[in-house]
C-alpha cells in the first residue's frame, strides 16, 4: 500500500508538472513549433497559430495544415534542415507572405534538431528589419529626393575610378539649378523641396543600369557614368538638360 501510494503520488506529481509545462508552452508569446522530418507541423503554440495561421496543424477541417516549404519555399525548407542538420542551434532570417493577411513579415527562425524532429521558434522581425534598411538606406541617399547623398555617390565615384585604372572608360557630371533660391526665397521651402524631388526624378527617369546621381548641396549634383565614354555620357547630359528644363515643375496651383 506505501509503495502503491508512493506511485499515485509521484503520478499526479508528474500530471501537475505535464500541465504547467503545456501552460507555459500555450502562453509563451514567443511562437513555439515542431517539425516532423518531412517539414510537416507536429506542434504549434498559439503564438505561432497567431502569426502563422490557424491551419499550420491539422485540425480535422477541410484546409489541409501546412508545412514548413508551404511558408517559406523548398530552397527555406533546404536551408533549415542543413542549419539543424550541423548538430547545433542556430538562426536566420526568412520572409514569407503571412496568412493572417499582414503582408510580407520578415522571421527569425532558432532551431534545433532534437532526435528526428526539429525543435524551434519563430519571432516577428519585420519592424527591425525595416529599420535597419530605411538607416542603411539613410546612410547613403539623401532623405528628400531619395537620390544618393555626397557619401552615397562618393562611394559610386570610387567604385567607377577603381575599374578606370583597369581600362573601363567612365564620366562624370556636375549639375547646377540655376536660380532655383528664387522659389526658396518667394514661394518658401516647402515648394522647392518638391520641386527638387520632380527634378531627380526626371534626372533618374533619363539613367540606366549603373549610372548613379548624388546630391551633393542644396541644388547641386553629380552624376557618374560608369563604364560609359565621354560621347555617350554628353548625349545623356543633353536628355538630362532637355527633360528638367523642358517642362514646367507643377507645385499646387503654381508652375515654375
């Protein structure tokens, strides 16, 4: 009977902890799965049914539950197994478009192999991951005309300078608004910013492949041409004159 109850005892005991064990696994905001071999979803949290989707387990409906290439693509699922597979856990970024229907979410996969099954979490990224691309992109290119800055084209200049001392031909362009502190000065900033965004965009629209124009002051710019002779680069320079100077800019009511 004392052996008897001693077991009762220990079971109930291993029942308590079986039960806080699963509630902390469905209230871990941190989203939770297991994957079979084949990429199929054997457990979900419900952070990860949340963010996820509601069908990435069977539930006995109609929709069939998803697997792992279903989200991600077989080249995702080829990377996973390979991270898994190296006998240690580790991380990477995926994207895939969300089935709750918040867009394209960038995901940072930990996981791990654990016998036969893989063991792993997955966090929400995508504003960190947004930030940091729009501070690279801040880094580079000027925030008002989203052309390059004076760091930006310096960087371009460098690169097309490097492939000249190889024998690649290259050009440069210096590019000047004239009077354009009138509009500052008469109509205020707000008018020449928008005038400066239309003018590189017309600049922009008469660019291709690696050409590159920098912002370099307030109505000041450069443009390199890379791997472009001095004979093509002046006929581009002629369009560039010929599409900013050509047509009035149209700020509200007011053209200029």
């Amino acid at each position: 009977l004392a052996i008897a109850e001693q077991m009762r005892q220990e079971h109930v005991q291993r029942l308590a902890v079986q039960a806080e064990l699963q509630h902390t696994y469905d209230a871990m905001p941190l989203a939770l799965f297991t994957l079979d071999p084949q990429g199929h979803f054997v457990a979900a949290n419900p952070a990860l049914r949340e963010l996820l989707g509601p069908v990435v387990l069977d539930d006995g409906g109609e929709a069939a539950p998803s697997t792992w290439r279903d989200l991600f693509g077989d080249a995702a699922w080829l990377q996973l197994y390979k991270m898994v597979s190296a006998g240690r856990e580790t991380e990477a970024e995926f994207s895939t478009p969300l089935a709750t229907g918040d867009g394209v979410r960038r995901l940072l996969v930990r996981a791990t192999l654990a016998s036969d099954r893989i063991e792993g979490s997955l966090q929400d990224v995508t504003e960190k991951a947004q930030a940091n691309e729009h501070l690279r992109f801040l880094a580079h290119n000027d925030p008002l005309t989203k052309v390059l800055n004076r760091r930006g084209i310096e960087l371009e200049l460098n690169k097309a300078m490097s492939a000249l001392q190889q024998g690649e031909p290259m050009a440069v362009a210096y590019l000047d608004l004239d009077r354009f502190k009138l509009i500052n000065d008469l109509f205020g900033h707000s008018a020449g910013d928008e005038v400066l965004q239309q003018v590189c965009a017309r600049v922009s629209n008469v660019l291709s492949g690696a050409m590159k124009v920098g912002r370099v002051g307030g109505d000041e710019f450069v443009i390199v041409f890379p791997s472009v002779r001095i004979s093509l680069a002046t006929l581009i320079c002629r369009g560039i004159i010929d599409g900013i100077g050509g047509t009035a800019y149209h700020v509200g009511e007011r053209a200029f």
